[in-house]
C-alpha cells in the first residue's frame, strides 16, 4: 500500500519469513528505500517499535546508497549515523578471516 507521510507518499513492502519478524520499507517516487521498520526485543525483554530514517543517497558504481541514517526505538532517535565512504567489490587482506592464535 501506499502511506504518506511529512508530506510524501511512499510505497510499503513488507519483507517477513517464519520465525522472523516483519521488516516494513518504505520506498520514495525514485525508488530508493527512505526508511523502515520493525520489532525487536529491548534490553528489558518487551517488544520496541525501531525505526531507521534513511538520507543523502549517492550513486555509488551505479547504486543508490544512502550515506546518512538515523535510527529510532519506539519513536525516539538513540543513532546517527554518517558513512564517508562506500566500495564494492574491493578485495579484503586474507588476515581479517584468521583466527586468533593463542
């Protein structure tokens, strides 16, 4: 369905599996994904609406990749968080899958 809010109407998707809670995304007019939402367990054991609001999306080797986000529980935002840099398909140093040696 459709929803609109802070003036916006956006697309819903839900993604759900068994044994997973549903994960709802809301998705913009250019079809990048703005935000979403889901149930989790707070540190007391009781349910907690959380929320990530995604922002400045960048094409990044032809993907839209958003480089800021904000992350609430139960409407309160608790993160922010800000990426400076993104790759893929770089390759990685084969030490960062060793184990430790004792």
């Amino acid at each position: 369905p459709e929803e609109g809010r802070d003036g916006k109407v956006l697309r819903v998707a839900e993604v759900s599996g068994e044994g997973v809670p549903p994960v709802r995304l809301y998705i913009d007019p250019s079809y990048q994904v703005v935000r979403q939402t889901f149930s989790t367990t707070g540190p007391d054991g009781r349910a907690v609406q959380a929320e990530e609001v995604f922002s400045d999306h960048r094409a990044v080797e032809g993907i839209q990749v958003p480089f800021r986000a904000e992350v609430l529980r139960n409407g309160r935002p608790i993160l922010e968080r800000t990426l400076t840099e993104v790759q893929f398909n770089t390759e990685l140093d084969p030490t960062l899958f060793a184990r430790p040696q004792q």
